[in-house]
C-alpha cells in the first residue's frame, strides 16, 4: 500500500559518542519525517538506554541542553540503572 511507508529517523548533526570521567555514552538526537519534535536518547556501556522526549524537544540544540541539564543536576550516574551502578560500584 502506498500510504504504509515507515518513517524517515533524522540524526541530529548533535549526535555523538561522549567520555565523562572514563564511561563512555552515545547520544543520539533524532526525529522522524513526520514528526518535527527532537528525541534524545542516550545509550550507556551495558546497552541501556535512557531516552527523554517529554517535554518534546522542538530544536535539536534544546534537547543536548537537556542532556547537559541532567548532567550537571545528577552526573553520568542518570544514566545508569541502580543495578548498573552497583557493578560498576558507583
């Protein structure tokens, strides 16, 4: 069917791997085709991945703003589950 196609996903030219005090993140910033509100997700050394998107992002520079916010309010520890932070004992 003609009206069926999926989404294009559109990378921020945001996105990026980061290092903060030796743990290694990727963070991605994406909308889709037919969405024009950002997504950030940000995916830590065991494959979990914390994405915020409420509020939605309307510029791809406010969502890595949000990403520097929860660094500064909570540093790299946010993006770690509480089972995560015991083995890497945090």
């Amino acid at each position: 069917m003609a009206g069926n196609t999926e989404p294009e996903i559109i990378f921020s030219n945001l996105t990026q791997d980061v290092v903060i005090d030796g743990h290694r993140f990727t963070v991605e910033i994406y909308r889709t085709s037919d969405d024009p509100s950002w997504i950030l997700s940000v995916e830590n050394a065991f494959g979990t991945l914390t994405i915020l998107d409420n509020p939605p992002y309307f510029a791809d520079g406010l969502a890595w703003r949000a990403f520097e916010k929860l660094l500064d309010e909570q540093g790299f520890r946010a993006f770690y589950s509480a089972k995560e932070r015991r083995k890497l004992r945090l």
